[in-house]
C-alpha cells in the first residue's frame, strides 16, 4: 500500500505559476510510475502528464504541453508538477498517481494507476 499526498495548489491569476507536489509513503519512487490528472466539476479525470519509473521518460496531454513539466525524484519519494503560463481552463483538483513499475513505459489512463492521492486544487482565475 502506498500512500500519496499532494500539496502545493492554490488560487493563481492566469499566466501565473504553480509547482505541485507528491509524497508518497513508498522507501523510493523508482519502482513506481507516476502520474498527475486532474478534475474540474461535472467533468471526468483526466490525464495530464506521466512519467516512467526513473522519470527519463514524459508525457503530457496536449492541453498542458510546453506549459507544465512532471519530474520525479526517487529517492525523496517525490514527485512534482511543474505549471507554468496557467490558464482558467486549468482549474480543476489535481491528483497523483502511483503504478508498481512492471516495464519501461508511462501510462495515461485513470484505471492504469494503482494509489491514489486526495487532489489539491488549483484555480486560475481570468
């Protein structure tokens, strides 16, 4: 069982920043893929970015790409979110996301992911 935290959200004017984070409980992220999603009201979870289990490898949905940045770091349990040039449309809870690495790759779907964190909002306001 890992538990995962996530802190670092906020009310942020648009073009502004945020850098979320993601303790998990696990000793070392390097055998876990980590992934962030997030959720605005009335809408689904989505995917936003992912990387796999040494974080050399990265992908975003297209609505974040060249905005945000994921990045882990293992050996602090760590992973991170990195939002730049933040639009309204950002808004939404932002959760983390934990899947024992079994291979390589990242994933980008909501029922790949094992563990769970709560969700820390942001809001981006125009």
């Amino acid at each position: 069982q890992v538990h995962l935290i996530e802190s670092g959200g906020g009310l942020v004017q648009a073009g502004g920043s945020l850098r979320l984070s993601c303790a998990a409980s696990a000793r070392t992220l390097g055998t876990y893929i980590m992934g962030w999603f997030r959720q605005a009201p009335g809408k689904e979870r989505e995917f936003v970015a992912a990387n796999n289990w040494n974080g050399g490898t990265a992908a975003y949905a297209d609505s974040v790409k060249g905005r945000f940045t994921i990045s882990k770091d293992n050996a602090k349990s760590m992973s991170y979110l990195e939002m730049n040039s933040l639009k309204p449309e950002d808004t939404a809870t932002y959760y983390c996301a934990a899947k024992p690495a079994l291979s390589n790759n990242y994933y980008t779907r909501v029922y790949d992911y094992t563990y769970w964190g709560q969700g820390t909002q942001v809001t981006v306001s125009s």
